[in-house]
C-alpha cells in the first residue's frame, strides 16, 4: 500500500518549468503639438515600458495614417512605409512626423511583440494646421493645454 501511495504522488508531480514567454507592454510619450503645419516636423519621444523581461522578446513597430498626408520616421532617419513592420531594437527612441498635406490629420501606430498570442499596443495622434494663441499638445490619446510662449 505504501508503494502504491508512492507511486501516485510521484505520477501526479510535474517537473516542468512554467516560463512566461509574454509579458505586458505600453510605449509612453512626452507630449506633442497638436497642430502642425505643412512641411513641420513634430517629435515623438517614446519609451517602452515592459513589466517583466523575456531575452527572446521582440517588439515591431508600424504605423497607419486614416487621415491626410504625411511622414513618420525614426531616430536614424529611416521613413516608415505604411503597415510595414520594423524591428524596434531599444527601448528609447523618437519617430518624427512630417506634414505632407494642409488637412486633418491622424496617424496610429502600433507596437507588437513576439509572444504568442501576439501583443498590441497602439499609439494615436490626431493634427490639424489651424493655428491659434493657445496650442493643445497631445500625449497619445490624452490632451494637455499649453501656452505658446513667442521669442
């Protein structure tokens, strides 16, 4: 019987390692200008925020503009094609917008990582070429009012 009662719990143990191969992500930014005129470039500073590391991890980034015209690139110059993935090799860094058009514009762009399921994090901003006293920045999705100081 003792045998027996042995047997069972060491059928019942799993030696296996449980290793958590995705973890939860956000890309936070400083506040941008919210309204940009044709030709202007804003920066967007971005960090990515990971809550756990995973050494295979793998984060892309891509973007879609629903509305206007313009430019997205990276810190290193490269222009960004619409829905095309690029690898996103550190964890600090600025995309810059350029303004191709005089009209409404809005830009998404998204951050994946490698995990299974697959793991989403999306950024919009919204511009427009209106200009006023008072200028609005935005971080993501949130809006801050701020003063334009004239020199």
């Amino acid at each position: 019987m003792l045998v027996a009662l042995a047997a069972a719990t060491l059928v019942s143990c799993d030696n296996g390692l449980d290793v958590q191969q995705g973890y939860p992500f956000t890309v936070e930014t400083m506040p941008v200008p919210k309204r940009i005129v044709k030709g202007e470039t804003v920066e967007i500073r971005c960090e990515l925020k990971r809550e756990g590391r995973f050494s295979d991890a793998r984060y892309t980034v891509r973007y879609f503009q629903p509305d206007g015209e313009g430019t997205l690139r990276m810190d290193d110059g490269m222009v960004l094609l619409p829905n095309d993935r690029y690898p996103l090799d550190r964890e600090v860094f600025r995309l810059y917008y350029t303004s191709g058009c005089e009209d409404q514009q809005n830009i998404d762009i998204y951050f994946e990582d490698n995990s299974e399921p697959v793991q989403l994090f999306r950024l919009t901003f919204s511009f427009n070429n209106e200009t006023e006293e008072d200028d609005v920045v935005t971080s993501g999705d949130e809006e801050l009012p701020v003063a334009i100081v004239s020199q």
